[in-house]
C-alpha cells in the first residue's frame, strides 16, 4: 500500500492520467477510425465536405440504402481475389516459423551450451546480420535467383525469411537457453544420454514458453515483410502485403480506394488477435535482450 | 560441448546464415562492378519510292542475346559507384566550386538522388530516435502510475502500432492526412486553404514520416522502459523520497539511472531499425519529395522496365558501409569487453 508521502498530488495524477489517455487517442485511434470507415462508401471515408458524414455514413446510406456495407470487403476478397494473398501468406507464415524454429532451437541450444570462442564470434556474426537491411541482402538475390529459375516461388521466399530471420531468432533462443539449468541436461549426459538425447528428453519438454515466443516474432517478421516478399515473389504468388501495395495504384485510378481499405483492415484482424492472446509473450520477449544489457 | 556435437547442432542455422545472409553480400559486391549492357544498335534502311534513308535502330534480338549470354552485364570497374546516382564525385566538386555559400552547396546535393536518400534517412535516423526514447519513457512513467486493472488493457492498445505491418500502420496514417482524410481535411479548414496538402510541401513530408516513426517505434522503448521500472528498488527511492528529494529529482536521479542500460539497448536497436526506413515511403507515397537508401534499393530493383541490379548493388554496398559505422561504436565496445575478459 502507497504510504501517504507516495501518494500523489491530484495535479499530477490528473496530469499523467490525462497524457496516457492522450496518447492511447493517437496508438488505436487510427485503428478504430480505419475500422470504422472500411464499411462506409468512399465518399463518407473521405468525405470532402463534412468528417462527420464518415460516423453516419450519410453517403453509404443514399447509395447502398443502410449505414454500414459490405462493398470494399467484397471487392477485395472475391472481385481482387485478395483470398489468393491470403492463403499465400498462410503457407509463407507457417513454414518460416516452423524452420526458422526448428533451426533456431538447435542452434541456439549450441551456442549457449558451447564455452568455446567461435560461438561468441558466431553470436557476433549474427548481431551484425542482424543489422543488415533486408533489401540490401534481396538485391544480392536476385540476380543468381533469376539465372537459376527460383525467382517468383513461395518456398524461395519462405527459404530467404528464414534466413533472415536466423540472425534473431538465434539470440533470442540463445539467451533463453542460458536460463535452464545446465545441470539439467548434463546429468542426463552422465547418466549415458548422447546430447541429442539429451536435448530430446530434457530440453525440448521445458523449452516450450522460449519457443513460443520466439515463434511469435518470426511470425511477426514474415507476416508485416516487405521488402522481400515484394521484391522475390512473381505476381500470382505474392503474399497480402505487397499485394495491397501492387493494387494501390490500380484501384485508385478505378475510384475503389475503399478495396485497398477493407483489404488492410483484413491483414490488420490477425495481428488484433495476436496481440489480444499474446500479449504476455509479447512483451517478455520484448524485454529479454534488454534486461540481459 | 564438443566440438564436433556444436557442429553438427548449429550446422543447419549456419548454413542457412552463410547461403542467404553472407554470399548474397559477395553476389552484391560482385554484381556493384558490373553495368548493364547497352543496347545493341544497328543501322536499318528505310527506303521509300523517292529516297532511302539510314536510321539507327535498337536490335532486341541481339541485346537479348547479349544479355542472355551473359546476364551480369559488362565490367565497369568502380564507375557505378562514382556515376550520377551514387557517390557522384564530379558533380560534388562542380557544385563546391560554383556555389557561393554552404547552404547553396547544401541545396545543389540534395538533387544528387544518393545524397538526398542519404540526408533523409540521416535525419529521420537521427530525429526518431530520440523522440522514442523520450516518448516511451514518459509513457512508461504514466502507465506504472495507473490502477493495476486498467495497466493491461493500456498495454494491449500501446502495443497495436508497434505490431501492425510498417507498410498497413503508414497506408493507415496516410489515409487520414491526406486531403480529403479527416485530419488533411481539418488542418485544410483550420488554415483555411483548400490547396494545402502535406504531400505538396519536402518539409511537411519529412514532418509527416518523422511522426509516422515515432508512432511506430515509441511502443517499442515504452514496454523496454515498463519492465525496467518494474526493476528499480522501492528502498533506494524511499531513501531518496527520506533525504527530501521531489518526485521530479526521484525520477531524474534514481529512475533515470536504472534506465541507462535500456536506453543504450533501446538506441542501437532504433538505430538498426530507423537507417533502414523503407515502408512508409512506400505508403505514404513520399519518394518524390523524401527518399531513403533502402527506397532507392528497391526502385532501382522493382521501378523501371529494366533491373539496375548494378545500381542497386552499389548502393547496398555503400548503405552496409553506413551500417557498419552504425554500429561501430557497440562492436568496438564489444571487442574490449570480449578482450578483457580473455587476459
């Protein structure tokens, strides 16, 4: 319990209150707003003569006869056939996690079980891949790829996210690893295991919270990339993100902005969720370099 | 762990690392000495009843052969590098000479598209930073300060810019500031000007990138600097609270302190993040009044008819350098440390 000299002035309670409240305006208000307007007719979302028409909906009512409609959603999913980038963002997603964590797992239980000097110098590495930007690596890509017919197909893409995604996902199991006891699979070594028993039987049963978290941000990074998959994929395979930026240009000319609308409302829907179920992952995860310096 | 054991263990991340990550940096420093080919020209006659005449035109057949046959291009050594759209040497020196003052020079680099990238990326880097760092401490402060049931929900909606795509958080933001989104259109009638847009003006849009930054990245240092106050010792700050000191010198000489190693983790990770701003060119469909290192990349890659990948290469190469420089600092830090603990 505070004790009375802890306690705040009301000042500076309503202060600090009113500048979170401020702030959360600007964190979801362009969500909720986004949102909102994805089921209005253009002319309500940007309504040229009055903001408010966006709220009522006055225009989607005299065109489409009730508050709210369906149209941008249905011109994108069925008419843009965004359910194509949909599923391509699908498989992409779920098959860079699962290598990048297969991969990571292993690795990252080597570095942190390794006292040699090579796995520091491996962590390094990585440090400075991990700074790389991504479209630089993609046009050192992209040429060989064309020569060798790989350019334009989602495992090459699903290889190359992977890749990328190695240099984290390392550090980050790594230093989840250090946090189990070493005894632990040490003892199972002396009680005659190889290290891949080891591993099997007594690191893969607690490593799961690790992994999940890690797991989250691959997902992360493969669902919100850009630059890759904008770059690597032919234009039947590309994933949501760049498709969304591809048909920015068309849909505007066609006077159907409210396509592109809907169809970044649908990409947003899953990190919603993911956040809402993940939130502690999240934010765990987040803080493990930091608390580590 | 034996040696043989780490191998086969790390063997797979490894590889993947050496494939994807180290030998596309060989491919693009290879690919940097090389330029497209010229187009192959041949002389056609075109005769007509009265008169023929010689014209030059472009063999596809042939330069499709020439680039078929050899797909790398022809050697140029370190021209791409010094040409018009990279380092741009003599066009730097003619500008020196011919302009009068430092801002005139200024002025004449930023038609250079290099140093034009360079200078935005530069700045943004420089600016977002630390208005992230300063944004997400201060919101750290607030959200410790709340009610234990509200603290989660708030921590959910904090999080949700962070999380969103780049390219979907800036086509969000975008749609709202431009002219006829709700706040393009408010600031139209607080200024009373139809024609204003953010879009028209370099600073404006430079402005409106910043800020789609911070949003995006504040988040980020915000949760970093929640966890850290979690850690700060309630007796120091009791003590602190004994001696008389105000809450405001509580904040600024217990909390702060605590939070140094965050703000040095939070600094290279932004640092890392910001130089490579690409999305929200893209988004809010700024690369005629600002560009980065990474927009050129791609435009020389995805924008005309033809790939420069010789273009795009130099400028990888040059943005790693940049990369490298970065994170000089922390490496050079590293390396003592990693000595220090050796001897």
């Amino acid at each position: 319990m505070a004790s009375v000299a802890q306690r705040r002035s009301p000042g500076l309670i309503f202060f600090s209150t009113a500048f979170i409240v401020f702030w959360l305006m600007i964190a979801t208000g362009p969500f909720i707003w986004t949102v909102w307007g994805s089921f209005k007719v253009q002319g309500d979302f940007f309504s040229k003569t009055d903001w408010r028409y966006a709220l009522y909906g006055v225009r989607t009512i005299t065109e489409t006869g009730d508050a709210f409609t369906g149209n941008g959603y249905f011109g994108a999913w069925i008419q843009q056939e965004f359910w194509r980038n949909a599923f391509n963002t699908v498989i992409v997603v779920t098959f860079t996690v699962i290598i990048s964590l297969t991969m990571g797992t292993l690795g990252g239980y080597a570095l942190a079980r390794s006292g040699f000097r090579y796995a520091f110098w491996l962590l390094m590495a990585a440090l400075v891949f991990r700074a790389m930007p991504h479209i630089t690596l993609v046009s050192g890509y992209l040429l060989p790829f064309f020569e060798w017919n790989l350019w334009g197909h989602l495992p090459t893409t699903i290889i190359v996210l992977v890749a990328i995604n190695q240099p984290f996902t390392l550090w980050m199991l790594h230093s989840f690893f250090l946090n189990i006891p070493k005894d632990m699979d040490e003892s199972a070594l002396v009680d005659g295991c190889t290290r891949l028993q080891a591993f099997r039987h007594v690191i893969i049963p607690v490593m799961w919270p690790g992994v999940i978290t890690t797991g989250l941000f691959s997902f992360l990074l493969a669902y919100n990339d850009f630059a890759v998959t904008s770059v690597l994929l032919s234009q039947e395979n590309q994933t949501m993100v760049p498709k969304i930026a591809s048909f920015l240009g068309t849909v505007r000319q066609q006077g159907q902005v409210m396509f592109a609308v809907a169809a970044v409302v649908s990409a947003m829907v899953p990190l919603f969720f993911l956040v809402l179920f993940f939130q502690r992952q999240i934010v765990s995860g987040l803080t493990t370099g930091a608390v580590k310096g | 762990m034996k040696h043989k054991t780490f191998f086969w263990f790390i063997l797979p991340s490894l590889a993947a690392m050496l494939l994807f990550i180290a030998m596309p940096l060989v491919s693009v420093a290879i690919q940097s000495l090389f330029v497209e080919h010229d187009q192959v020209l041949i002389e056609v006659e075109n005769c007509t009843p009265f008169k023929c005449e010689s014209s030059v035109a472009v063999d596809q057949e042939a330069t499709a052969a020439l680039r078929e046959e050899r797909p790398l291009g022809q050697f140029n050594a370190l021209g791409t590098y010094t040409n018009r759209s990279h380092l741009a040497f003599a066009e730097v020196r003619e500008a020196w000479n011919a302009s009068g003052s430092l801002y005139e020079f200024g002025a004449q680099l930023m038609n250079l598209p290099f140093y034009k990238a360079l200078a935005f990326t530069i700045t943004y880097t420089a600016v977002v930073t630390p208005f992230v760092i300063v944004l997400g401490l201060a919101i750290a402060l607030g959200v410790n300060a709340l009610p234990q049931l509200v603290k989660g929900p708030t921590i959910f909606c904090s999080l949700l810019p962070m999380i969103v795509t780049p390219l979907i958080g800036s086509l969000i933001l975008f749609w709202m500031v431009d002219a006829d989104g709700i706040l393009g259109a408010a600031l139209q009638r607080i200024f009373d000007d139809d024609q204003l847009s953010l879009k028209a003006s370099h600073s404006l849009t430079w402005i409106m990138l910043i800020v789609y930054g911070i949003w995006h990245s504040a988040p980020f240092s915000f949760i970093v600097f929640y966890a850290g106050l979690q850690t700060v010792p309630q007796e120091t700050l009791e003590a602190a609270q004994i001696d008389g000191a105000t809450r405001w010198q509580r904040v600024r000489y217990v909390v702060v302190p605590y939070m140094t190693p965050l703000v040095v983790f939070i600094t290279l990770m932004q640092l890392m993040d910001n130089f490579r701003v690409f999305e929200p060119i893209v988004g809010f469909s700024a690369s005629a009044k600002a560009t980065s290192l990474s927009w050129i990349i791609f435009n020389d890659l995805r924008g005309g008819d033809i790939q420069l990948f010789g273009s795009a290469a130099a400028t990888s190469l040059l943005t790693i350098l940049g990369v490298v420089v970065l994170l000089m600092p922390v490496l050079i830090r590293t390396w003592q440390e990693f000595g220090r603990k050796v001897v």
